[in-house]
C-alpha cells in the first residue's frame, strides 16, 4: 500500500524489513523538516486525490447494514 501512495506522490516511505531502516527514516524526516516545498507537494498530491469523506462514508455504509 505504501509503494501506491508514494508513486502517487503522496507520501515518502521506508520499509521497515529493509536493511538501511533506521537511515532511511531518518533521511525522510530531515527531507520533511527541512523542505517547505516537499511538504507542500505532499499535501497538494494527496488533497487533490483525497476528498476527506471517507469517514463519513464509512459511516453511512455501516449505518446502511
């Protein structure tokens, strides 16, 4: 699931099985700190993906059964 929404550039990813883990995340989280710009394609990329009702449809399919 992550490998999707990182090709949808919407988010960066480290596999935790992976050797390097700990270096990886660590070099995500200096990226996000570091670069306004990176953190606003992440949030533009995923908000033109997402419309943010997902909850509330949920909801109604449960309250449907």
């Amino acid at each position: 699931m992550s490998e999707r929404l990182v090709g949808a550039g919407m988010a960066l990813a480290a596999d935790v099985e992976a050797a390097g883990f700990e270096e990886r995340l660590l070099e995500i989280w200096d990226s996000l700190v570091a670069d306004s710009g990176l953190r606003w394609r992440l949030t533009e990329r995923a908000s033109e993906l997402c419309d943010g009702h997902g909850a509330e449809r949920l909801a109604d399919a449960v309250l449907r059964l």
